[in-house]
C-alpha cells in the first residue's frame, strides 16, 4: 500500500507541471526567426551566427533583450537564395510589442570568389550585435515568422587595401504564421480529446486541462469542425463552421458536455 500511495503522489506532481506547462505556453505566443538571402556574384558568403536576440518593449534597455534558442554555426547565405530559408531559432515570450531582433556573429565569417577564400570583417557583428528594426505586436498562441532578408550583393564591400568587409543590409518581414481555437468545456469531468477538422482531414488535436481549457494552433486559415469525444460518462458533440484567421485566437467560449 505504501508503494501504491507514492505511485499516486508521484503522478499528482507530473500531472501539476504538465497542467502548469500547458497553462503557461496558452499564454505566449511563438517566434521564429528565419534567414534567406538575395543573390550575389560570389561563390560563397558564411557567416558564423553565435546568436539571435528579441528586445521585448520599447526602447533599448538590457533587460527587455531575450535569447532565442539558436542553431547556431556557419551559413553560406548564397545557398539560401531564391525563396529558400533556414531556421535560426525560436523562442515562447508572453505576448505584446518586440521592437528589434540582435543578430550575434562570431568571427568565422568567409567569403569564396574566384576560388579563393578570403575572411570577412565584421566588426559590428562581433561586438554588439548587428540591430534591427521590427515592430511587430504579438497576439497569445500565435506563432511568428520574422524573416531576415540578407542583401548579400549590397551587404559585401571591397576595400581600397584588398580586404572584404560585411556591411549587412538586411530587411526584416515578421508575419503571423497560423490561427488558433481556444475554449473551455463544462463540465470538467467531461475530460474530452478535442479535434479540429478540415474536410476529412484533423489538422490539430488537443486536451482540456485541469481547468477544462482547451488550445488548438497551428492552424491554416479556413473553416473547420471542432469535435470533442469525451470520456464514457458524456455525449460527444461538435462545433460546426468554426472559423479561423491568421494572426487571430478563435474562442469558442464555454462548450458544454451532455452526461449520458
């Protein structure tokens, strides 16, 4: 009995934090930085990426400065040309107005032209940070592209002394990437799995919490079906024609669960 008692408690404190994580992401909103590339006449351009950083807030001040989770290392920006783009990082912040984005360079950065490779100086890149300019207001439960448009022709100068330097011109495009249904069920007890379909097709799942609320993103915009399938003492049900928009949270309000 006393292993069935720890077994239980042991389950009560996951079911806390996976409940508290789920409450907690409902209330931010997700950004994703992205770099592409305008093409160039070199072979090559890397850049060493160390990090990328949003400011949260007006102003400049050191504390509204937030660090993505970065994949960082080299990247030959000539390879990110003509509608392709790579993923730089991501980061879930509480939702309302970011004003730059920080791009860190380290001092691996290299230029290949002619067959030879030259280094590339970027003395901006590697002290401070390379600034630039957003402003993007961010909705809760909404995901975020910021695209970084490197202009690699204008970006590369050549020097009177031979020597190649990175001047970024880079232009930023932030744009909301999906929708989102939210909702909460009464009763509680009802614990149903929630779908949202499209046609025949069930883009997203999801389950009530502790509370009874309920998040469905990452949807394209459209119309859809939210079927909820509760456990074995309640009636599933559906809402129909629900409608989603990018950029914009759904809510579907309080939906309630017939007992059998």
């Amino acid at each position: 009995m006393k292993h069935v008692g720890l077994i239980l408690v042991v389950m009560g404190i996951f079911a806390f934090v996976a409940t508290s994580c789920d409450s907690d992401e409902k209330k931010n909103a997700r950004v994703q930085v992205w770099l592409t590339d305008a093409p160039g006449d070199f072979q090559e351009v890397n850049i060493d990426v160390e990090g990328v950083e949003v400011h949260v807030g007006d102003g400049d001040d050191d504390a509204g400065w937030k660090s993505l989770s970065v994949r960082g290392g080299v990247y030959n920006l000539l390879a990110l040309t003509n509608g392709l783009d790579t993923l730089l990082g991501e980061i879930s912040i509480p939702p309302g107005e970011i004003s730059q984005i920080r791009l860190k360079l380290g001092s691996d950065n290299t230029l290949k032209v002619g067959d030879k490779v030259f280094d590339l100086d970027v003395p901006s890149g590697q002290q401070s940070g390379l600034k630039l300019q957003v402003h993007q207001t961010l909705v809760e439960d909404i995901t975020y592209k910021i695209l970084l448009d490197f202009d690699v022709a204008r970006s590369v100068l050549l020097t009177g002394s031979g020597q190649y330097k990175l001047k970024p011109v880079i232009r930023t495009i932030p744009e909301a990437q999906d929708g989102a249904i939210r909702g909460v069920v009464s009763p509680v007890a009802s614990t149903p799995a929630v779908y949202a379909i499209q046609e025949t097709d069930t883009l997203a799942t999801a389950y009530t919490d502790a509370t009874g609320h309920f998040l469905l993103r990452g949807l394209v915009a459209g119309m859809y079906t939210v079927s909820f399938v509760p456990n074995s003492g309640f009636e599933s049900t559906q809402k129909e024609n629900v409608s989603v928009e990018i950029g914009q949270v759904t809510d579907l309000g309080t939906v309630e669960i017939i007992p059998h």
